[in-house]
C-alpha cells in the first residue's frame, strides 16, 4: 500500500532533522531557536512513524513513542516561551546572544 | 505512478520545501508561517502512514496549540529590530556546509542500509494501530503474542505504558505551572544597568 518505502521516509525525517538543527544555529532571534527545536522533533517524529509502519511489531509502540514525543513538545514550547517572555521583560530584547550573564 | 507514491511525493516536497524555507527566511513571522505548512505537511505524512490518530493529534496540538504559542511569543516581543535578525555571510557559509554535510551523512546511511521488512503486509482491521489498540496499550488491557522462550511459558503477555502516560501527564502538569508561574505578569522592579543589558 505505502509504496515510497522505508528509505524516503527517513529522508524526509532527515531533512526536517538538518533544518532544525540550521534553524537552531543560524537564528539569533530566541523563539527561531525555539522553531527549530520544534522542527527537529517533527523530524524524529517522522522517523517514529515510519518505522511503526513498516515494522508490524514496532506499529503500536511507535504511534505511543510520537504521542509522549508531541506532549514532550508543547511542554518544552510553553515553558520555553515564558522564559524567553521573561527574557524580554528583563533586557527588552529576544536576541540569544545578549544572554551572556553566565558566561564564564 | 499511484495515488500513494503521488500523494507522498507531494507531501513530502511541500513539507522538505517549507522547512528549507523556515530556515531560509529572515523574518521570524514568516519563519512561523512556514512553520505551520511543515506541521501540516508531517501531519499528512502521517494519514498517509496509515495513523490517523496520531495525524489528528498532530493537527490539534501542534498547529492549533504550539503554534499558536509561538505566534503569540512571536507578537509580544517582535519588535522593530527583533522581526529582521540576520546572521552574518560566514555564519551562513559555514551553516551550509555543516548542514550539506550532516544531511549527507544521514542520506547515505539510509540509502545504504539494508531495511528489512521494507514492504509491509496490508494490515487488516483488528492489527491496525487505531485509536482503541492505541488506549488499550496505554492502559495495559492489550496482550500481544510472547515472542521470547521465557515469555511463551507464561502464556499471553501484557505491555502496559501506563507509567510513562502517568510521567508524561505529571510532567505536563508541573511544566504548565512552571510555565504560568514564569510568565506571570508582574511590574519590573528594577531594570538591569545598561552595561549588562548590552
């Protein structure tokens, strides 16, 4: 029925993977860092999913594995976004690299 | 070519163009909007793996709820300069390589690895991972065929998830305290000298 296969599944869970990963070193801005956290675990929920598709004795597990993955998402966005709301409460900016308070 | 490989195909490109995109775009508005067609996109993925449970949760929670969140994050603290953050020439040249080079490896140890199972039987009612197999595995009701020697002994054997369910919702629950708690509007103090808030 899914003729694409395994492989073309996985590279699209590849490529969702890379962009996030970009998203989270190129943006400067906190909540693009934010969107690319989110994009890399849509890209390994993509991955989830594919191998519960087609590995019959992965097929519950992996749509169980995507469901904590998807709470484990909105959780880490809300708490996410009231931190960097406090952020900007405090310095009036979102910009990742004028948080520098604890470097060493 | 079949509907199948026609409607993956589609998907699949709108998804991978619109994530490209996320990363592309300077502004971060549109970086959300992009966002929201890449979520959309993985949630037809998911139809289209055959879990249309998991594709509605994708739906609901992530572009009726994260997203949102971030629009909304978005909304509070873009602000003239804060909308438009571009990165230097070198960090994107040495971004691309890293990214070229990351999506290359990947690449070629998918294609390179032989999967078995690569073509799946056609599932039929009862084995499909529906929205009550889903709860029953949550729950611990379902019993699943005993595939080891020690397990066969004992007869039909039950996989619960019942624990990570309890840890997940704890944890949501203590996250959205925390969340509220952090986020609480409140009168600034005392602001941050000038020296430290750059």
């Amino acid at each position: 029925m899914s003729d694409p296969g395994l492989s073309a599944y996985l590279l699209l869970g590849a490529l969702l993977f890379v962009c996030g990963a970009l998203c989270m070193a190129t943006k400067r801005n906190a909540i693009g860092v934010l969107i690319g956290v989110e994009l890399v675990l849509n890209g390994a929920n993509v991955n989830f999913m594919a191998f519960s598709w087609f590995n019959p004795t992965f097929r519950v597990e992996g749509q169980i594995f995507a469901l904590f993955v998807i709470v484990m998402a909105a959780a880490e966005a809300a708490i996410a976004l009231a931190i960097v709301l406090n952020f900007y409460n405090n310095y009036t900016s979102v910009d990742v690299d004028i948080a520098e308070q604890l470097k060493g | 070519m079949t509907l199948t490989q026609f409607l993956f195909w589609t998907i699949a490109a709108l998804t991978g163009l619109s994530a490209i995109m996320v990363v592309l775009t300077q502004n971060i508005v549109r970086a959300a909007a992009w966002l929201l067609f890449t979520l959309a996109g993985t949630a037809g993925i998911y139809f289209l793996l055959g879990s249309d449970f998991i594709g509605a949760t994708q739906l609901i929670v992530y572009v009726g709820g994260t997203l949102v969140l971030v629009v909304f994050g978005v909304m509070l603290t873009a602000q003239g300069p804060f909308v438009n953050m571009k990165a230097g020439a070198g960090d994107w040249a040495v971004s691309l390589i890293v990214g070229v080079a990351l999506y290359a490896v990947l690449a070629v140890s998918t294609l390179l690895t032989a999967w078995t199972g690569e073509y799946p039987e056609p599932v039929d009612e009862r084995s499909s991972a529906n929205v009550i197999v889903l709860g029953q595995a949550l729950t611990g009701i379902r019993e699943v065929q005993p595939r080891t020697v020690l397990a066969a002994q004992r007869g039909y054997t039950r996989v619960s998830y019942i624990l990570p369910f309890e840890i997940v919702s704890v944890h949501l629950v203590v996250v959205l305290v925390g969340a509220a708690y952090l986020a609480r509007a409140r009168r600034r103090t005392s602001r941050m000298p000038e020296g430290v808030g750059g």
